[in-house]
C-alpha cells in the first residue's frame, strides 16, 4: 500500500494521496514545498512539520495552522475556512488521472469528509479535516 498524507492537506491532495496509482514523489515535492514556505507564516516549527510529513496529528495549535495553511495554498480550503469541494474534485481529477475507481472513491471521501461539522478556527478546522480524511482513508483499506 502506498502511503499517504493525511491531513492533510489538503483535502483532495491528502484524499487524493491515499489512492493507489497518482506520483507520490510529486505530491510530495509540492506538498514540502508548500509546508515549508508556510512554516514560518505561521510560526510552526521543524516537530510540527515532521509530524504533517509523518500523518500525525498536530501536537501544537502552530502545527493545525501549518495544515490549515498548505491547506488554503493549494485552494482546498475557502477564506472561510471551510473546503472547498470545487477545488477538492478537480484536484482529485488531477492525482487521480481520470481512472474512474479512484476517482469515484476520492470524490466519496472528500465529499464525506466536507459535510463534516468543523470549527469556525482555521486551523482546528484543518485538523478536523485532516483527521476525517484519515480515518476515511482507513475505513476504504487505504490506510
């Protein structure tokens, strides 16, 4: 099974990640670039990034606004810090590549996951995000 982000990010990068067949090694590039540059926007720390990069959850309020950041970076989460489904599928076209099974699955999970009831807090909403998308993943054998 190949491994996936969770969080978190981004809503369909991190549901999108867990389906077998999209390139891990790009995801991941562009994901640690985007965490990185968010890192100090938000004054999280080198703990808060490793635990994103190992699917963890946030040990520190810096580290759910690390998520909640990389989150918004790639558009999957609204300046009301909700998801954003639009971006959300298209991403999941895009990790997916079309392949009608992962994607009818990556839909399922993020629009499972964007009914949710999260925080007003943009950052306790990317955890609550993050951990749905996790244990989503977890439930379809993903995981």
């Amino acid at each position: 099974m190949q491994r996936s982000w969770m969080l978190f990010v981004s809503m369909v990068l991190l549901c999108a990640s867990s389906v077998r067949g999209f390139d891990e090694k790009d995801a991941m590039a562009k994901m640690m670039e985007t965490s990185e540059a968010c890192v100090g926007k938000v004054g999280a720390n080198d703990v808060d990034l490793q635990e994103l990069i190992k699917k963890q959850p946030a040990s520190t309020y810096e580290g759910k606004c690390l998520r909640a950041c990389v989150m918004k970076s790639f558009g999957l989460l609204s300046e009301s810090g909700k998801l954003d489904t639009g971006a959300a599928h298209e991403k999941a076209k895009q990790y997916t590549g079309n392949d009608p099974a992962k994607l009818k699955l990556s839909l399922e999970i993020g629009d499972t996951c964007a009914a949710i009831s999260v925080p007003e807090d943009h950052c306790e909403a990317a955890e609550a995000y993050g951990t749905c998308f996790k244990g989503e993943a977890i439930k379809h054998g993903l995981m």
